[in-house]
C-alpha cells in the first residue's frame, strides 16, 4: 500500500473488515492511491462513483467543526441542492455513480462517510478541539 501525504494509510487494513464490500474497498482505495484504472472496466466504474462524492464529503466535512465526524446524507444531500457550494463537483456524477452500481444515493453516500471516517486522521479531517 502507497502512503497518503506523510502518514501511511491505514485504510487498506480497515476495510477488510466484514461491513466493506469488495467493490467499494477497491473504489474507495482507487481514490486515494490516485490509481488508474481501464475506464471500461468495473473497478473504472467504482472509481468514477466515489471520485466526485469523496471530494465534495470532503468539502462538506471543512465547513463543520466535528468534520466527517456526525456526518450524515441528508446534510450532504442539502449541500448537493446549493449550486454556489463546491460548485466545481459535478452533482450528475455523483448521482449517476450511485445509479451505475445500483444502489440508493444515500446508502452510497452514507458508505463513503464511514470509509473516509476510518482514514480521517490521515485526510487532516478530525473534529476541531
């Protein structure tokens, strides 16, 4: 496993548990690794479905105090509603994205929450003291 910036990454070790699926383990682990995948190829597909909701969690998670800590879909899904926040992150992707692999929107939002939950420390996105 590649490092993240100046600590290692321990998502790897924590998504092996039972609640990860393999299909977003390897999305979410695509992401961070800035790996490159064969855009016909179901791990492409992976990628492009987290990709946008991973940076626009992220931006969500700098404008609250607690970070990712709390942090739920529906608050996500009000943010998504407001065109002038993250205005960079394409909402009809990360929409498509949950539709490509076949599950709610929320469900897909509320997975990428607690696997970036798990890596919070290494993304500098721990609650503020």
């Amino acid at each position: 496993m590649r490092a993240i910036g100046n600590g290692s990454c321990r998502f790897e070790e924590a998504a092996k548990g039972e609640a990860y699926l393999v299909r977003y383990r390897t999305a979410v682990l695509n992401r961070f690794a800035k790996c490159l995948a064969d855009q016909r190829c179901c791990q492409a597909l992976e990628h492009y479905a987290c990709d946008e909701l991973c940076g626009f969690l992220t931006a969500c998670a700098l404008m609250r105090p607690s970070r990712l800590e709390g942090m739920k879909a529906k608050s996500v899904r009000k943010k998504m509603k407001q065109a002038s926040f993250a205005a960079a992150v394409n909402r009809q992707d990360i929409i498509n994205g949950a539709e490509d692999l076949g599950i709610e929107l929320n469900e897909h939002i509320d997975f990428c929450i607690a696997a970036m939950q798990t890596i919070a420390a290494d993304l500098d996105l721990v609650a503020e003291s």
